[in-house]
C-alpha cells in the first residue's frame, strides 16, 4: 500500500474535478494541490459558469490553497492539472513559488511552454501522468461540442 | 472640454486605485477599465489583504467587467493600469481579448514582455501615460518598506 498517495492516485482526483467541469458544459480541465500527501484544494474550469476568463481550474485552486494555508506562498505544493497550464495559470503559479507541477497532456498550443512563459526557477515539472484518459475527456468533450 | 474624457484622465482614476492599494499596504497598482468613455470596473492590488497572488489589480477587474457585461471578452473595452502587467495578467488579457492596454510604467523585471508573454494579437498597447506619477508611487512604498 506504500504507492497508494502517488502522482497516479491524485492525478486521478484532478481527473475528477474535470469531469465536474465537463458534467456543467465547461471545457474539462481539473486541479488539486496537495502538501504531505493531503488535499488542500481542488478547482475545476467555470468560465462558462462564472462567466470569467479568470475562473480556471488552477487558479481557483491556487486562490484556495493559499486560503487554507494562511500564506500566498505555495512552497512544499504540488500542483495536479490534467491539462498544461495556460500562461495565466503559469503566471500565477510562478508567484506562488510552487515547488511542483504536474500535469496530464500537454497543450501544443495554448500551454505556458508554446507561449513561452516561465514557470518559478525553483518549480519541478513532470508530465504525462493519466495523460491518455485526459486527453480523451477533452477530445469527447470538443467533439460534442462540433456534433 | 472635449479632452476630458482621455487616456490620462482615465490613468488617474486607475492612480486613485493605486493609492488605495497603498493606504493598505499593498504594492501600490491600480486598474480601470473602460468602455465608451465609462469605468465598468476598478481593481487595485490585494495580495497581502487576500493573502492571494493571484488578487492582482487587473485580474481583479477583468473579473468585475465581465460580470457588468455579461460575457467574459472584454472586446470594445480598454484597461488602463498603473504597472505593466505580468505574466498572469497579460494571460488573462489574451483570454479576454480585450481591445486595448494602456499601462504607465514599464516593469522591466517581471513585465509580461520582459518575462515573453503574449497578449492577444488583437489587442492594442500603449504605455507611459502618467508614468512619472505611477513610479514615483511605487518607488515610494517600495522605499518605506526598505526603511
């Protein structure tokens, strides 16, 4: 039972919050952030709902985090998003000095690394992680959306 | 008295919000933003306050106009802010798609250009309105907590 807490095991919590989003009609993209292998907050993508391009899933975790810490900064935190960042999210998250991101699959085109903008020096990337399930949570969804 | 209503007259409501920031001890920006020569929304920096990163001053903003206009792209408005925005800030503008940026000062530590991030390519950028009054302001605060 050792490997119980792994990237895995909260990836898949992430995944869950994305299925919360897709269940309300919003791009399904979920986060956590744990510390000392706990939960501490979880987000998923209301734009729609909130009608607010600010309103993604890691942000709302970010601004949550941080309530439940008492501190604006997120070092000793992990990051699980099951989409790469955008550059808004990656602006946040390099204030909070995070120590660790990881995320899903990678987004070619809107994610922080094809915008170019940079992640904390101090910040530790890992990706991949549940990568196939989401990715076919998002094509599902984009393709409902055509249909 | 048909320059009233300009790009500086507009910066000095955003300054006002700048002070406000200031009185609480914040990091002293401000925002404004604008549609057909009328404020829809104010914001000013509440890291500390919010104990938050992402409570910027045009986040803050970003949000609030989106929710007088009922829709999140932010098309036809203009943001004035005392700072340059960062990289999360300018994150957010690009998911707004918001007409126009008018900033004051340049921040060429951990502006959005310094840092590489895109605003949306539609959007149009002027900076150095009220410029010496936005950074004296800044350079004052960031003097008084040197002391």
């Amino acid at each position: 039972m050792t490997d119980t807490f792994d990237d895995v095991y909260f990836m898949k919590k992430a995944l869950q919050e994305a299925e919360a989003a897709y269940e309300k009609g919003e791009v399904p993209v979920g986060a956590v952030i744990v510390v000392d292998y706990r939960i501490i907050a979880k987000g998923h993508n209301l734009t729609e709902t909130l009608i607010d391009v600010t309103a993604h899933a890691e942000m709302q975790a970010i601004t949550s985090a941080s309530g439940f810490l008492g501190g604006k900064y997120l070092k000793g935190c992990t990051l699980y998003v099951t989409l790469e960042p955008c550059q808004m999210c990656a602006g946040a998250l390099y204030w909070s000095q995070i120590s660790r991101v990881v995320f899903a699959t990678p987004d070619p085109h809107r994610g922080y690394r094809a915008m170019g903008t940079s992640l904390h020096p101090k910040t530790q990337v890992k990706e991949g992680v549940m990568e196939e399930e989401a990715s076919a949570l998002l094509k599902k969804f984009f393709k409902e959306k055509r249909d």
